[in-house]
C-alpha cells in the first residue's frame, strides 16, 4: 500500500509510526500521549464502539468525513 500511495502522491510523505507489540496496548498508550501533546497522526486505527465513542468522540479528538465524502461524492458511491 505504502508503493501504491508513493506513485500516487508523490510529493506526500508517508510516515509509518505502527508501534509493535502488547496487541494494541502499546500503541494505544502512544496515542494517547500524542492526542494529549495536540500532535495526533494523520490517522490511525481504533475499534467502533466503546473505544472509538468514549474515547476519541467524548474527547472531541476526532470529527466527522461527511462534507469530505459528499464533496468527494463517495457519499452517493461513486469511486
């Protein structure tokens, strides 16, 4: 994926910050830190649910795509 998004996008730079180990924990705790320093990564990967709503949600640490997908117009499901 990170060769595809390169060809695609080349003046991004892609960062891999994937923290190993304890099955999540750790990489969880590394969030957290950095959502508390105000330095969050572009994006990163969480469970729906209790995780994603009370945590990230009621900390109002993350926001909604929708006028991302409507502008982009995957909201009527065009690729």
């Amino acid at each position: 994926m990170q060769k595809v998004f390169a060809v695609a996008n080349p003046d991004i730079e892609f960062v891999n910050a994937a923290v190993a180990g304890g099955a999540g924990t750790n990489a969880r705790a590394v969030l957290a830190t950095r959502l508390q320093a105000g330095d969050p990564p572009d994006s990163w990967q969480g469970h729906a649910g209790q995780e994603l709503i009370g945590t990230y949600v009621a900390a109002s640490q993350i926001e909604p795509l929708n006028d991302l997908y409507e502008a982009e117009g995957w909201a009527r499901g065009h690729a």
